[in-house]
C-alpha cells in the first residue's frame, strides 16, 4: 500500500478536490512534476495541461488545469488554478 498526502485543488469559486491521493503529477512550466508522498518542500508555477491525481486504491483522475501555482509542504499539496475541468475519471 502506497503512503497518503493530502491534496486539494482550488480556484477562485470553488474548491474542486479535497482529499487522500497517494501521487499527483501536475503540469509544471519547465515540464511535468511527479509527487508522491513526503516530498521535499516546493513551490512552482503550473503550465496550462493535464493534473493527473492517483486516489488510495489507484483509481486515477485528471482534470485540465489553465495555469497557476503548485505548492507542497509537510505531506499536504495544493493546486491554485484560475480555472479546472474535469475531463476522465477511471
């Protein structure tokens, strides 16, 4: 079993995920960026792409993210986008 970090996943109106997942991968400006649990501290600016989230029993979801900031910290990540759509849940 894959160790949990919290994630959420914010814009301005609403809060679109907030919960467990054992890796995320968002789409970072100098590429995509992997991060599974206890991750070293980091803040990074988000391209326009694809977040691909990994929920504890491996279901995935992705939803298109339009730009913004990537934050992890203690075993909790965040997600600020001006705006996210949900486009596969598996």
């Amino acid at each position: 079993m894959a160790s949990e970090f919290q994630l959420s996943i914010l814009t301005p109106e609403q809060s679109v995920f907030e919960g467990p997942v054992e890796y995320v991968q968002v789409p970072g400006t100098e590429g995509y960026l992997g991060v599974l649990a206890n991750h070293a501290a980091l803040v990074t600016a988000l391209a326009e792409g694809t977040l691909t989230l990994r929920k504890p029993g491996g279901a995935e979801e992705q939803v298109r993210v339009s730009g913004g900031f990537f934050e992890v910290s203690e075993n909790r990540a965040t997600v600020l986008a001006d705006t996210v759509r949900v486009e596969v849940a598996r």
